[in-house]
C-alpha cells in the first residue's frame, strides 16, 4: 500500500512539474516570477517578454540594468524548458567569470529542489546529468588568435554579453547555426564601437529583435510598473523600482556633459556620434583614474 501511495504521489508531482514547464516553455517573466522567486524591473521584464515572441533579442543600454541578471535568468531558462545547449561568450574573459557565471549558478541555486539538483556546475560549465553533453551551458571565451568561440553549436540559445566588443569573426563562425530550426539568442552590451556585428544590428534589417534602454529611466527610489499574468490567469501590475542611482547620473552629467560621448554610451545607451577610437580612448583613462583612486 505504501509503494501504491509513493508512486500516486510521484505521477502527481509530474503532472504538476509538466504544467509548469509548458506554461514557462514560452515565458521566461512567469519562469522567473514564479520558480527563480525574482522580481524583475520594468525594463528586465520587457526583455523577458520579447522572448514571447521573438527568438532573437539584441539590447543596448546604459549601466545599471541588470544584464548579467538577466543572463542567469535566461540560460537557465533554457536549459529548464530546452533542455538543450546554451554557449555563452563575449569580448571579456574576466567579465565573463567573474560576473556573469556568477549570476548563472545562482540563479540554478535557487530552482526548486527537484529541478536544482538535476544539473552539477564547475566554473566554466554546468550540465544536466541526464544528458551532460547536449544539456548544458559552457563558457566560450574569444581568444585574439581565432574566432572559434561558438564553433560547432547547433539547436542551441546563444549568449552574447557585451556584443560591442565581439569580433565580425566570431558571429560569422556562428551565423550558420543561428538560422537553425528552434535557435535562439541573446546579445547585450553597452554600444562602445560605432561599427561590428552589433553596431549594424541595430542600424539595418536583421533578424534580431533591437531593444534600447537607458539609466536615467531606471533610478532607484523611484517606482515603475508593468503587467503579468498569474497562473490562474489574472492580470496583476508588479511594482519595482530602478537600478541605478540619481547621484550616479547626475556625477555623470557634471563630469563629462549631457552632450558627451561617454554619457550617450554608459548613461543613455547610445552609439557615440565620432569614431570608436576616441570612445576607447575615453573609456581607459576612465578606468585608470578609477584604478588609480581606489
């Protein structure tokens, strides 16, 4: 009698975990309302929702959005409802492990018990144990020496963080299986080079769906909303607030100018209006007077 009630029990937990993997199979908002337990903000959930009915989403956007984020979300959104590859890659190595797998593993971490402890993870991987070679998600650093880096990925969701700085090359390698039945793809990153893959992404017809954002439109404190629909079909406004902080805008302002490139790419998401050397070249001495401050 005991074993009858155990496998009731196990058909019944099934049939509920089918449920809510069909309802998921085609938003990741609901995925991760509902099992991750976040809330998004306006902008992350109007990411999520283009995946409702787009296969590819490209975004621009100043700092403080939440892109990393949304990654770990993403990818594991996929591999949840795919159950398929999902290679990520992007212009820094360094970006790649120390921020964005990060947000990969937590997100897993916090999956439904059931759910969590079907994958194992490393540093640079984390695979179904079911079918560890076709269910998993790897890290695919571009090296200098060759574009390999999405090389040999079919039927898969592709990620791409920081797209501005990813070589023609490597998109190239990859534009083959991107027009696979069933892919889909993810590019995101600040807009710093007004040429590449990326640049033209967002300046001619493609297949990629274009989504800009800014960080002015996302200050902390301040509070913003957007629709979801519940399990039982019920349509609720969630309430968030922003990411970024007002007095991060406003030293912005004061130190480079409403009219500045800097400000048009890390603030309102912008492509710069001069050539991407000079953007560069902005950028380091940025970075070494942080350095130098620290």
């Amino acid at each position: 009698m005991s074993n009858l009630y155990e496998a009731s029990d196990l058909k019944r937990v099934k049939y509920g975990l089918a449920f809510w993997l069909k309802r998921w199979y085609s938003n990741p908002l609901a995925y991760v309302i509902e099992h991750i337990g976040d809330v998004p903000t306006h902008q992350q959930a109007e990411i999520l929702k283009a995946f409702e009915h787009h296969s590819f989403v490209a975004v621009k956007s100043g700092h403080g959005i939440g892109k990393s984020k949304l990654m770990g979300w993403l990818v594991n959104w996929w591999l949840d409802t795919r159950g398929k590859r999902a290679p990520i890659t992007g212009a820094g190595g360094d970006q790649l492990s120390d921020i964005t797998w990060p947000e990969v593993i937590e997100t897993n971490r916090r999956k439904w018990k059931w759910i969590k402890d079907r994958y194992v993870s490393t540093t640079e991987e984390i695979r179904c144990k079911e079918k560890p070679d076709l269910w998993k998600s790897v890290l695919r650093t571009v090296r200098p020496d060759n574009d390999d880096a999405l090389q040999g990925f079919h039927d898969c969701m592709f990620f791409i963080d920081e797209g501005s700085g990813v070589r023609d090359g490597v998109f190239e390698v990859a534009s083959g299986a991107m027009g696979d039945p069933g892919a889909f793809g993810f590019m995101a990153g600040n807009p710093t080079r007004r040429s590449g893959y990326m640049f033209r992404t967002f300046h001619k017809e493609t297949f990629w769906f274009c989504l800009s954002f800014s960080s002015e439109n996302s200050i902390a404190g301040n509070e913003y909303k957007y629709t979801y629909i519940d399990p039982i079909g019920e349509v609720r406004v969630i309430l968030t607030t922003g990411r970024q902080t007002q007095q991060w805008i406003e030293n912005m302002r004061i130190e480079y100018g409403l009219n500045s490139n800097v400000y048009r790419v890390r603030v309102l998401g912008k492509f710069a209006t001069i050539g991407s050397d000079l953007v560069k070249a902005v950028i380091h001495a940025i970075k070494t007077v942080c350095m130098t401050n620290r």
